[in-house]
C-alpha cells in the first residue's frame, strides 16, 4: 500500500490507497491477495512524476518508488477514473505506509485517530441524523460474492432417523428404517417426551391404551389453526392402527399462574387420552376446544409473537398392549414427576419457590446438570413471580438487579452453604435502563467471597469472560444464549461475521469457534478490548481473521460498503436507544429502517442479516415491518424471513417476549 505527497498543513489521512486495510488487527479487504504492495518497477519520469513511501510487509521495511499520475489514471477505466477522481484524485500521504505497518502487526483501529480516508468528515454517510429525508442507503460498487453459511434445512429432522442412531450406539441397530413409524406421544420434533415407533406392518397389533400429556395453555388467545392440527392428527394415524376418542378425554389443571399476568395468565394443564394412540397435536387441539386457550409458544398461533421456543407439550406417561400376543403384559411406562425446564417453570409453582442445588425451580433439571453451561438466569422478575427482582447466575457468583419502585419486591437468592455458590453481587436498578450509564451505578458484594476481575463461565462448552463489579454489565447478555448456539452450528472456516453494536463480542467469539471470520464494531473501546481475551480463552489467536473497530456503527457501515466490504452474515442488535459519537439520539423505534439500509447491502448474496431488539414496547410485527422498509429502501425487494429465534427457556415472559430476534435471507 503507496504513501505519497504530504498535505501542506491539517491533519495527515489516507485516502485512496489505504480501501486494503479494514478492522483492528489487518485483515484485508475481501478479494485482495496482498495486503500491501510496494512496486520495485520504475514508472515514468518526467513531469508529474512523485516520491512515494511505501511498506513491505515481506520484509518490514520501508522503501521509495516513484509514479506518475497520469501514468496510474492511463490503466483505469473510466468508472474507476470517476470515483477516484469524486473522490479527490490520488492524495496519497507518507504517513499512510506507518499506518498499514501498524495495522497489520496487530493495532487495533480507533476512529479518533482517523486512519480511514473518510475521515469522519461531516459530508460522510452518518448516523443518528433523523431529517425529514432519510439518509442515503450505503452504495456496494463491486460484484456480489456467495454467501458461505451451512444451510438450514428446510426438512424436519426424521424422529426415525434418530432411533435408528440410538440404536446403533447402543449395539442394536434397526434395518429397514423407511419401515417405522412414529404413531403415538412426541410424534413431532418440537414436542418432548415418550414416543412409541412401530414397524409398519406391525401397527395393526399394537394397541395404546393411555397417553398422559402436560401442557402450558395461555398464548395471549392466539390458537392453532384447528384444520392444520386436524390434518397433523390424521397423518399420524395414516399408517393403520385405532386413534384415541377424544370425548372420553380428561383434562386436570396443575397449576394457575394470574397474579400480575394481567392478559397473559398461564395454566399448566394434565390431559389424559384412553383407548387409542393419541399424539400431543391432540392434547392441543383438546385444550383450544375446551379451555378457548393456545398452547404456549405455539407457532401456528404467531409465528412473531413467540411466547416460548417451542410449543409447550410434554409426553408424561403412556401404556401400550398387545393385540396378538393376549397373554403379554402391558408395557407401561412413566418418566415420572421430572419435566423438561420450560415447561416447570410455570408447573412446579404448586410445590413452592424456593432454590434447591443452588437453582430456582425450573432450572434444576436441565441448566443446573449441564456440564457445558454454567451461566444462566435463575429468577426473571415478575415472570417467576418476583416483580423488579432479577438473579442471573454466573458459575459459583450470583448477580442480583433490583428494580426501583413501588411494585419492586425482594425476592430469594441461593444459600452460600448450597455448594454451588461463593457470592453474590447486587446491583440497585433503574426502570428506565438508558440513564444508568450517566449515574455511574455499580454492583457491590452483598455477601461471600468477592469473583476475581473476569470470571470464565462456560455456554455450550464455549468460554466467556464476565465482571461482576465494574458495570451495570457483565458483558454477556444470557438470553442470546440460542442465537450464539445458532452462530456455532451454522458458521465455517470459510464465513466472514460482521458484528454491530458487538458490546464485547459474545457473537464474534461463539462464531469463531467455528472457524468464522469477525469484525466487531462498537463505539465503546473499553468494551472491545475484551474481545481478543476471549477468543485466546478458547484457544483462537488474536490475528488477521479478527478485527475489532471503534466507532460509530452508522459511520462505520457507510465506510464498508464504500470499500465494498461483504459478509456472509451481519448481526444489528443495537440498544433501545443511544446517543452517538456526534452526540445524536438514536432510537431503535424510529431509525431501526435507517440502519438496515445502511447495513443490509455488505451482506454476500445468499447470506444473513440478523436483526436483534430489546425494546420492551416495541411490537415483533412493527419491528418487522421496519426490517422489511429498510430492506426496501436499500433496493432489496424478495429478502426472506427466514429464522425467528425466542428466548430461552429461562426467560420466561409476561405478554410478548422483551427480545425480538429476526434472521433474514438477502437474496
């Protein structure tokens, strides 16, 4: 990369000749291979001809060429002329070749120091800037590449399939698995439990005698659509055998749950089906009959208005006996009172709120036994029945947030003798989060032993580093839990991330230990420097795959996308609300069409735009509609909703769920 003449007086930039560099630690824009270049060849002398410094990175050391500029505008086409000369000509400064020296041993970029030709000028693409036009979608100038992302398949995962893998790790392993069927209990993946698979030919000498299912009814009145679970039904009973009679079901409500729910109360409901197979699309349709109720989380209720990540419908119990052999026993089978952590949450408040191995009910069956998870929340406000009180657990470090307020109530946190906890903070809160950051409030230790600086905790076998006495933040949001396990799965060696707003980089680090690429953009350095500890605490070098840039994310994605930077995927999850570097407000509810015009054309064809909001009070299909207008606006017309990804099961909600995520496909 070519220095060249200095300007007479102001601030040194690079302009042009510097589009190579991007990000903290020197990756090179996407398409080039080198990151430097230092011609040895002599150009032509004469009048117009200058010195130019120069850095080779093949010897680290720095050396003079000479061009002339004519000679450079002679080799362009006449677009490329255009924009260099829109641009302001070949300017190029000495100074240029120091900083791409810096860049690519590893310094990180910081906009106050204005490496970048733009400069942070005010005739940039800016961001924050509400006028009574928008502001100008950012421009691509090169091709479009292919997105490099595993893809998610369109087909469900195949129930036989899976016991056929069972049984082949068991040293029992299945022939002829196109033969089986799925004919009673947990016939679909989302639902959890006790499944009967026959061979076909066998389904005629089997008889079901009784299913037990426990379900969480109350959906905000959103139900099913009753023909599609009719058609569910019928589906599964297509491979013979005699289907339960509804009429002589039983239904038992476990628990209620409408203190403080206002029109979202919960019920947690037993439904019993005799005399036939039965699959948990009857116990729903059972329940939206008889209780005018949708089953939790239910997508064929709102595919936006997720209240949970699955439909809430678990198998408990079945009895199965045999039609030819009468001398045989029925086989009967009870998983007994354990059920899964979603669905005890709301069941296990008949037996009391209290914490048992150091969790809070709903979380001692599956979070608390995890070896790969040590980070989670224990206790969800007003949803676990504590309004205002909020316990987040942090390996053996209990983080506890207070709410100011009338209707704020304390509630439990676990014993320091439990064995599975050292301290605990306390952290008093603000209901309005955004002016929490100008009050400078901290946590203190309320009681035990004090965490070290970072403590390590563990999400799905990855490593992050948390503080628990800095900051109203800890540095990792815990319900993005999925959408980090969904990073993981789908990202390559070959995938490039884009990380806005990235906070300290939780998405970055969860996407390259897949081997992905990252650059995490954020306007708080303090934040990104604990990016590449993370990453080394998972055994990735902090090298040129990774970069980090400080600076406003509206200015940012502007420059990107003028160097035409792509990405297989860019995250936004942006704050409510904030006020940029140029001390402009900027609201999610008003600008959040703004900001995926700028960032939605730096994602490769075929790739991911992954949109995120915390707003509380702004709706999942108003948030949709300002995706979708943003998309517009930047000229892309068939992007696809791909992907909807509720919280997870220890966030449970009041009403819609406080954290939309939405992934679209660019075409």
């Amino acid at each position: 990369i070519l220095g060249g003449e200095k300007k007479k007086k102001g601030k040194n930039k690079v302009n042009a000749a510097d589009d190579g560099v991007v990000g903290g630690s020197g990756d090179a824009a996407e398409g080039d291979t080198t990151a430097a270049a230092a011609s040895t060849s002599k150009p032509s002398s004469g009048k117009g001809t200058k010195r130019v410094k120069a850095y080779d990175e093949d010897t680290d050391e720095f050396t003079f060429v000479e061009y002339n500029e004519a000679d450079i505008l002679a080799v362009l086409t006449p677009e490329e002329r255009a924009e260099l000369l829109k641009e302001g000509g070949l300017n190029l400064d000495d100074n240029a070749a120091e900083t791409v020296r810096g860049a690519l041993s590893g310094a990180e970029f910081d906009e106050d120091e204005d490496y970048y030709g733009d400069g942070g000028d005010d005739d940039a693409a800016t961001a924050g800037k509400k006028n009574s036009q928008s502001i100008s979608p950012s421009v691509r100038t090169g091709p479009r590449l292919e997105a490099n992302i595993l893809e998610t398949s369109s087909c469900r995962p195949s129930l036989v399939s899976w016991l056929k893998q069972l049984k082949a790790e068991e040293g029992s392993p299945i022939k002829g698995g196109k033969n089986w069927l799925a004919i009673a209990g947990a016939t679909e993946v989302d639902d959890s439990g006790l499944v009967l698979l026959c061979p076909r030919d066998r389904v005629e000498a089997v008889h079901v005698d009784r299913c037990s299912y426990v379900t969480v009814v109350g959906n905000g009145k959103k139900l099913a659509s009753r023909s599609k679970l009719i058609k569910s039904i019928k589906s599964n009973s297509s491979g013979g055998g005699e289907m339960c009679d509804d009429s002589t079901a039983g239904l038992e409500v476990l628990s209620r749950l409408k203190k403080g729910r206002d029109q979202d109360p919960v019920f947690t409901v037993g439904v019993s089906l005799l005399d036939g197979a039965s699959t948990c699309s009857h116990a729903v349709l059972l329940c939206q009959d008889r209780l005018g109720e949708g089953i939790r989380g239910d997508a064929m209720g709102d595919p936006l208005d997720r209240r949970a990540a699955r439909r809430l419908v678990h198998c408990d119990a079945m009895e199965v006996s045999s039609l030819v052999n009468l001398d045989d026993e029925a086989v009967s089978v009870d998983v007994g009172p354990s059920l899964p952590d979603d669905i005890a949450i709301y069941a296990n408040r008949r037996d009391g709120a209290a914490f048992s191995m150091g969790s809070y009910l709903g979380r001692q069956s599956g979070l608390a036994r995890n070896s790969l998870t040590n980070a989670y929340r224990e206790i969800n406000g007003a949803a676990d029945g504590y309004p205002g009180w909020i316990v987040d657990r942090y390996d053996k470090w209990i983080f506890v947030q207070q709410e100011e307020g009338p209707m704020s109530v304390r509630g439990p946190i676990p014993s320091l003798h439990d064995g599975h906890t050292l301290g605990v903070y306390y952290l008093p809160t603000k209901a309005d989060r955004s002016v929490m950051g100008s009050e400078k409030l901290k946590p203190y230790l309320l009681e035990g032993k004090a965490a070290p600086e970072y403590v390590p905790v563990m999400e799905n076998g990855i490593k992050y580093l948390v503080n628990l006495g800095e900051s109203f933040s800890t540095g990792i949001f815990l319900d993005q839990r999925l959408q980090r396990a969904w990073l993981v799965e789908h990202c390559t060696g070959e995938t490039r991330v884009l990380n806005c707003f990235a906070h300290t980089g939780a998405f970055s680090v969860a996407a390259a230990t897949a081997g992905a690429s990252t650059v995490s953009l954020d306007l708080d350095k303090k934040w990104l420097d604990r990016v590449p500890p993370q990453l080394e605490a998972n055994g990735i070098a902090w090298d040129k795959k990774h970069d980090c840039i400080y600076g406003d994310c509206f200015d940012w994605l502007a420059r990107l996308a003028k160097r035409n930077e792509q990405f297989d995927i860019v995250i936004l999850d942006p704050p409510s609300t904030s006020v940029g570097k140029k001390k402009k407000r900027w609201s999610v509810k008003s600008d959040m069409d703004e900001l995926v015009a700028l960032a939605a054309p730096l994602v490769k064809k075929g790739g991911l735009l992954m949109t995120t909001t915390n707003s509380a009070t702004l709706r999942p299909e108003r948030f949709a509609k300002m995706i979708k207008k943003g998309l517009e606006d930047a000229g892309i017309q068939n992007a696809k909703l791909e992907r909807l990804s509720p919280m997870p099961s220890d966030f449970p909600s009041i009403g819609t769920q406080h954290v939309t995520n939405l992934s679209w496909r660019i075409p």
